[in-house]
C-alpha cells in the first residue's frame, strides 16, 4: 500500500507530536477531522501505523549496553528457536537473514559483564549450534522512519516539500 503526500504530513506531524490529537491535526493541516480520522484509521488498518506507544530508551531502564548476535540453527529448529528467544527480556528484536547467518538478534544488557550471561541464556538451547556477537560502540544513526515516510510520499517526479 503506497502513501500519499497527506498520508505522509499525517504520520510526520505524530512523530514530531505524538500527543496531538485529530482536532489539532486537522487544524494544522488545513484539512476536516473526517479526513484526518478517516487516513489515521486506514493507516493503521493497512498497517503502515502500527502503534501509538512510547518509545522507550533501554539505556534509561539500565541497560545500556547494546549487541548483535548472528545465530546459526539446526535444521528444523526455527519455530523452537523463535520460542526460545521471545522468552529472553534481552532480546529486542529477532530477524531471519540469509547469509552466514540464520538469525539477527538486537540484544540488551546492564553491562558487558551482564552481556555475557544474556548470551549463555541466547545460546543455551539445542535448536542454536553457534553464535558471533558484536557489541554497539555507539548509534550515529538511531533507528529512523521519517525520511522513508517522506521519500514514499513524494510525487513521481520527487518534486513534494516539505514544511520546515
């Protein structure tokens, strides 16, 4: 499902706001609150908006460290895997992957220290034959949705703005 340049201002605006509600909305985009409502229902329908949660820092819950983990599995293993892996606090994220890699698993910890036992409890299961961790030095680059939303947004010929 594309987005269109109103979709677009819409999920901006509540990035930039995630409070705001419709009215506002409506207000700053000089379109009705029918149409606000209407687009933020269908986004979400269509799953191109798919929560209105915090965004929470695990470094500011004490886990500041941050890892990679590339896992290698058994054939076969991958449901059990996946079921090992959602019961670790630890694991933020967990993708499939080709290449060397089966699995990509963002990990937390308390420190490197603390890493090494959220590691043991990663690997710890028959289904995971090895493992190769890199730990985040820093995040020049934190995750980042809204140059996509934009990007996806424009016309054709790219010639969209944007409002400052």
């Amino acid at each position: 499902m594309g987005i269109d340049q109103l979709d677009g201002r819409i999920i901006v605006l509540l990035a930039e706001e995630p409070r705001i509600g419709v009215l506002e909305m409506s207000r700053r985009l000089g379109v009705a609150r029918g149409t606000v409502q209407a687009r933020l229902d269908r986004l979400q329908s269509n799953g191109v908006i798919r929560g209105f949660g915090p965004q929470v820092d695990p470094a500011a819950l004490g886990y500041p460290v941050t890892a990679f983990a590339t896992l290698e599995i058994r054939q076969g293993q991958g449901p059990d895997v996946r079921a090992h892996l959602a019961t670790v606090p630890e694991v933020l994220e967990l993708h499939t992957t080709t290449g060397s890699g089966d699995m990509l698993c963002r990990l937390v910890a308390r420190s490197n220290a603390d890493l090494q036992r959220v590691i043991d409890r990663v690997v710890g299961f028959d289904g995971i034959v090895r493992a190769a961790t890199a730990i985040v030095m820093e995040n020049p680059v934190p995750l980042r949705i809204i140059p996509l939303v934009k990007q996806a947004a424009e016309d054709p010929e790219g010639t969209t703005t944007w409002p400052t």
